[in-house]
C-alpha cells in the first residue's frame, strides 16, 4: 500500500498540496527510461531491470551472448545514469532531492565540472616498490 504524503511547496505563496511520491517516481523513472532509450534497450531493460530476469533468461529472450548482455546492461546504467541526474527541473537523483528530504544549492548540476578529469600537470600517486627503512 502507497503512502499519501502532504507537501510543502516553498516559494512565495508557500502552500500545501497531497501526493504519492512512491508512485509519482516509479512513474517519472519508467517514461524517462522509455523517452531515453531507444527500442532494443529499452527491451532490455523491462526483461532485466523491470521484471527481473537474469542474464541467461535475458541472453535467451534477446537472442544475444552473454558479453553482449552485459555490455549492453552497463552502457544502459551509464546511460540511464547520466539521464536521471541531468533532468530538468527535478532530477531523479539523488533521492533526497526528489523525496524533499533535502536541498543542495552548493552543487554545481553543470556535467561538465562534475565528470572533470583531474589536470596533467598533477603527478601520479606511486606507492614505493620496496620496502623503505
């Protein structure tokens, strides 16, 4: 059984509205899965993710080898990843966010600053060899 939740909507008028926050997330995480993914993934993904199939049942199903499936299965995370933490206005990651727990307004959301691979000028840390006395 859902939970309904009364909310707070901050803003200038604050008001209060009702609402299932369990059911609004499966829902909004299902249609972005569907929007971002095309066909053949978006298969994949209800066998796999949605109706808990494993690999062999999946390899099956598909018609695919087991390395295919799982390539397939990361680039689907990666993906899918990168799609729920990028969306506009409310992204479905992380969590907290989206179940109004909490609000980071120090975050940057630009994925350039946060997928930004450390400068080469930077040495890189080497653990010594041999034992050192």
């Amino acid at each position: 059984m859902s939970h309904v939740r009364l909310e707070i909507i901050g803003g200038q008028e604050r008001r209060q509205v009702w609402g299932r926050k369990d059911e609004e997330y499966i829902a909004d995480f299902c249609l972005v899965s569907k929007r971002v993914l095309d066909e053949s993934e978006y298969k994949l993904f209800r066998f796999h993710f949605l109706l808990g199939a494993d690999w062999k049942l999946c390899c099956r199903q598909l018609g695919i080898e087991k390395g295919e499936f799982f390539h397939d299965v990361y680039r689907l995370q990666q993906k899918l990843g990168r799609a729920f933490r990028e969306i506009r206005p409310y992204a479905l990651f992380p969590l907290d966010e989206y179940f109004g727990a909490t609000e980071r307004r120090d975050r940057s959301m630009d994925p350039e600053i946060v997928l930004q691979m450390p400068d080469k000028k930077r040495r890189a840390l080497r653990p010594p060899l041999r034992k050192v006395a």
